[in-house]
C-alpha cells in the first residue's frame, strides 16, 4: 500500500506507461536535433506537452515552458539564473523544501544576498499582514511554495501574487506538492516563475520537471551547450526554450508527462483534490482518536500530507515496521524541511509522514490506522 505520494506518485495511470513505451519503441530520437521524421516526432509531441501544460496553468508562452528534471533543478534554475545583486533580499518562508533553502543559502554566500524566512504558523491562517511587513526596500524576491510537503498547509498564492506585482518583485512559486491537485493560473495569480516536478501530482515519470519563465523576467541560464542550435556559436542561444534547456530532453519522460497531464485533465482537479481531502479527513479523525499519536498542521485548507508522532516511539521505527509488517510505505524522517520541523517541534525524532493521491482508497486508510493502531498497542499495551 503506497501512502507516500507527497514523495513521488504511485501507481502511474496505464496511459502513462503506454505512452512512453510508445516513446521508446517508435520514436525516442534525439528532438529537434535531426531533420529525420523519428526526431520531427519527437519534437511534436514535446511542442504538444509544452502547449499543454502552458494552457492548464494559464500561461500564453508555450515557448518559455522549460523542461528540467524535476522541481529541484528547476527551482536551482530560477533562484541561480535570477540577476540578484549583493544586498537584494528575498522574501521566503520557514516551510520552504531544501531545494529552495539550499540554493537560497548558497547564494547568500557566493553572492551576498540577505534572506528573511517567514513563519506562517502551523494553523490554516496565512498572515497576509505580517507578510507584507517583511518585505524591504531591497526585496528582489519572494519565493514560496504553494503547499507545504510536510504540514499540507496552503499558501495564498494569489494574495501573495498580488502583493508582488504591486511592489515590483519577481514572484517564484514552488509548486512541487500542489500542480495536478490544485488549480494555478500562472497570469491571473501575478507568478512570474513557476517550478513544478511531473512526477507528482501530474502523474508523470520520474526525470521530469518544468520551469515557466513569465515574460517579465530574464534569467541567466545555468547550463550552456548542447541545444543542438545555432552550433557555430560559442554563446547560448537566446532563445527560449534553448536558452535554458541544454541537453538532450527526456523525450520518453516528456511523453508520460503529457499522458499523466491528460489523466489528470480527465479526472478533473476538483475531484481529485476533494478525494485527497475526504480521505485526510478521514485519516486525520482516525489519528486522532488513538492514544499517543500527535498530528500536527491545519484544520482546514490543506493537503492530503498528514504528519504525526507517535509518544517515545522513533519516527523511523513506526516507518519500518509500517513497511515490513504491514506493507505499507511512508516516509519519515526531516521531509528535506528542517526549519519547518522546527516551527512544529519535531526537528529531533522528526514524524512520519502519509501523503494520498487519486488512487488511494478509503479501505487503504482504515487499513494504516488499524496498523498505527496496533502498533500503539504493542508498545503502550
Ligand atoms: C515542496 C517541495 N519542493 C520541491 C521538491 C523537490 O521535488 P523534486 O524531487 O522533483 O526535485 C519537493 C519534493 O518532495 C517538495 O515537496
């Protein structure tokens, strides 16, 4: 039983798979780079999955849709290539995952950037006010992401996009835990950069990931070469997507990509976000009714991501017997989110984490509790 979703998504819907077997035996040359009908295909179908996925999160510039290979490259791209100055600020939060914080840290110290990492609070209020008193005069940008991987809390985007575009600040959306399950409207919602991995939410293969670069904003590149264009230059050709797409693409994972977006397309976000929270609730109500275990994040507004603790017992004791006596994977441990367990007091013995998709079931959470359950009772008798 796969309960770790916030991780990666499990099972990939048939289609996915049979789209990319397709890739694989039919037409998985190197796109763009030939004139040969398998490389023209190639090429089409990911010009197909760049239009696609620029139409469903509402963004006019298929062009500027760049493949990467998951969200933390992704967001490497954008926080790296971003034209920060010693002395510019960004604005981010406590929650953030590693892949934000640690390039953010690295910036600070190769090029003297200041960072100020907000605390949201562990309930479902987001203080908006608070928030915009953190900004400075050297503000350059605000990174957040959209649902916290490890409390499931959600963040205003849309508030916050709003907040940027009226102070003239780049506005960076991680959307690692949210894309696929909750709507985003890249233009409406004022983001300028928006990174998100395909495997996910978007039911897509692992390898995959996508930065959207808004118009507004230039970026530097962090790879050069190997566009497969304008090859009698020694510069990186200025266009997107080339200009931040170096390498051969993942054709066969773009492919599955465009499977998994078309699935979740067809299932319909609505339904698959109101899935994913009936069966939080019913994972939440059933936490809470047995002794020893703390769960911790929102009432409301949240993600199907549960974190809990079990009284004395090691996080990652509760993981391995989940997986080895009852088959069940989840994940515990720091979630790549240290300060995040700060703010929730479990940065020591850290908390176990079940995150569901669309195709878990409501028997598969009866069947973790009643395991969390006798695990309890094993140990407290
Ligand atoms: C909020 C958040 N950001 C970024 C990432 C990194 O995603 P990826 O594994 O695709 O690099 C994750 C992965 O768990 C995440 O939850």
């Amino acid at each position: 039983m796969y309960l770790d979703q916030a991780a990666t998504s499990f099972p990939k819907p048939p289609e996915v798979v049979e789209a990319m077997t397709k890739a694989l035996t039919e037409y998985a040359a190197n796109p763009g780079r030939s004139g040969h009908r398998m490389s023209v295909k190639a090429n089409e179908v990911i010009s197909q999955a760049r239009e696609q996925l620029a139409d469903f999160f509402g963004f006019s510039y298929p062009n500027r849709v760049c493949f990467t290979s998951n969200a933390t490259s992704a967001l490497n791209q954008a926080l790296k290539g971003f034209r920060f100055q010693s002395g510019d600020h960004v604005l981010t939060t406590s929650y953030e995952h590693n892949s934000v914080r640690r390039p953010l840290e690295n910036l600070k110290e190769k090029t003297g950037i200041k960072i100020t990492y907000f605390d949201p609070g562990v309930g479902e209020n987001f203080d908006m006010d608070a928030f915009e008193r953190a900004i400075t005069p050297h503000t350059k940008m605000i990174v957040v992401s959209h649902g916290s991987n490890l409390t499931g809390k959600i963040t205003p985007i849309d508030e916050i996009g709003k907040l940027a575009k009226e102070s003239g600040i780049a506005f960076l959306v991680d959307a690692a835990q949210t894309a696929g399950v909750l709507p985003i409207n890249l233009e409406e919602m004022n983001i300028d950069l928006l990174a998100f991995p395909g495997h996910k939410g978007l039911l897509g293969p692992q390898g995959t990931g996508v930065l959207m670069v808004g118009k507004g904003v230039e970026l530097d590149p962090i790879f050069q070469g190997g566009t497969g264009s304008r090859s009698e230059s020694t510069q990186q050709p200025a266009v997107y997507p080339e200009f931040l797409e170096s390498g051969t693409l993942n054709t066969p994972g773009i492919a599955g990509l465009l499977a998994g977006l078309e699935t979740v397309k067809k299932l319909g976000l609505d339904s698959i976000y109101s899935h994913e929270l009936q069966l939080t609730q019913k994972l939440i109500e059933g936490l809470r009714a047995i002794d020893y275990v703390t769960i911790y994040g929102p009432q409301t507004n949240r993600l199907g991501v549960v974190p809990f603790t079990i009284e004395g017992i090691d996080g990652q004791e509760i993981a391995i017997i989940l997986d080895q006596h009852y088959n069940i994977a989840v994940r515990a441990g720091l979630h790549c989110t240290p300060i995040g367990h700060e703010s929730i007091g479990t940065s020591e013995s850290g908390a176990v984490r079940i995150s569901v998709g669309p195709y878990n079931t409501e028997e598969e959470i009866e069947q973790a509790l009643k395991a969390i359950e006798e695990i309890v009772e094993g140990y407290f008798g």
